[in-house]
C-alpha cells in the first residue's frame, strides 16, 4: 500500500526560532559522492570544498516548529555561487515532506536531543543508518546588531528539473565556537576531523524561505 500524502505548508515558508551557523573548508577529494543539478559544481579553491551545517531549532510563530540539522555544499552555477543541500534530518514529517516536495531538499527522519541556554547549544542527532552526531557550541563574542542576510539553494526535484530557492533572513549573531562529532564510519565524519572555519548564533531569527 502506498503511504497517504502528508500535507505541508504552501511555499514561502515564514519561520522562527534559533540556530548555529558553521563553515568548514575540507579537501574536495574528501567528499562523500552526491548527486547535484545539471551545470552545477562544487566551488573547489585550492582543492577544497566549502560546506555550511546548520543546526536549527524552528519554534512556534513560523509555519511549522521543527529541528533539523543540514548540511550545504557551496556550488558554482556559471558565474555565480549559491548552495546545494546535500544531506539534511529533520524530526517533523510535514517538514520533511514539503521540503522534498517543493524544492528538493534530500531531507531523512532523525531524533533529535536539545539542550539550549543564551550562550551554549548542545545537539545530538540519531537517525536510521548513521552513527550518532552531536554538536557543541559556545558563544565567544556577541554582535550589537540584527544581522540580515539573502542567499539561494539550487537543488534538483523528483522530476529532474532545477529548482532555485531564495532565502532571507534576519537575526542577533554572535561569534562562538563550535564542534562536530561523529564515528568514523559516518558520511560525514570528514567534518569530526576538523575545526569549522568560522560559527555564528543567529538567535530569535525570522526568516522565509521559498517564493
């Protein structure tokens, strides 16, 4: 028998909530092996890759209130650079659903265990064929200001077509420190290896994403 149809939130989705922002600089040969659209490449300089994780605590006052850990692969279309998701856990079906289904995000069911205070976020992830991910962060230096920010995914629907999502966001930074860690078996255990280059709280932020 075929699963009902979950029903999510019509596009754009307004949401709310916390986040730690992380970029990572890792050799390009490192790289798990994922599909990208037609036309689209890995910005590779100096023979690495950029990826950005975010850990997400969407909270009531947007569309839907969820958690999610994703991770995006800076990509050059042409001249220009956006992201592509290239692995992301959520722990909400709805959230899930509607993001496969209205711009491609490759989202997958995990568990999620929390722990947030106004400095520090402590995330464990636990999900079907991964070894467990956890996440540590701690505020270094907080910003006097509401950060904005524009950006796009390019991602790849069920139908094969190209799918470009616009994102914006606005919230309070701050400058932290922040950890990965994971077995070694792990997809993305090149990212336990390392320290991130630069990671940000953006606290009590409203974004959109979608048009």
């Amino acid at each position: 028998m075929e699963r009902p149809a979950v029903p999510f939130p019509p596009s754009p989705w307004r949401l709310t909530g916390d986040m730690v922002v992380s970029l990572w600089r890792v050799p390009a040969d490192d790289l798990p092996s994922r599909p990208l659209p037609a036309g689209v490449r890995p910005w590779v300089v100096r023979r690495r890759a950029t990826l950005v994780t975010f850990w997400v605590d969407y909270r009531p006052g947007g569309v839907l209130a969820y958690r999610e850990f994703l991770i995006a692969l800076a990509v050059r279309q042409g001249h220009r650079l956006a992201g592509s998701t290239v692995a992301a856990w959520v722990d909400d079906d709805r959230a899930l659903a509607g993001g496969r289904a209205l711009w491609g995000i490759p989202k997958e069911q995990g568990v999620f265990t929390l722990r947030a205070d106004s400095r520090s976020t402590r995330a464990e992830l636990t999900a079907d064929g991964i070894a467990a991910v956890r996440f540590t962060y701690r505020d270094v230096l907080r910003l006097p200001f509401r950060l904005s920010a524009r950006a796009h995914l390019v991602q790849q629907l069920p139908d094969g077509t190209e799918c470009r999502v616009p994102m914006r966001i606005s919230g309070r930074p701050a400058l932290g420190r922040g950890r990965v860690s994971t077995g070694p078996e792990a997809p993305w255990s090149v990212l336990a290896r390392r320290q991130p280059v630069l990671s940000l709280a953006v606290r009590d932020f409203r974004s959109i994403v979608g048009s």
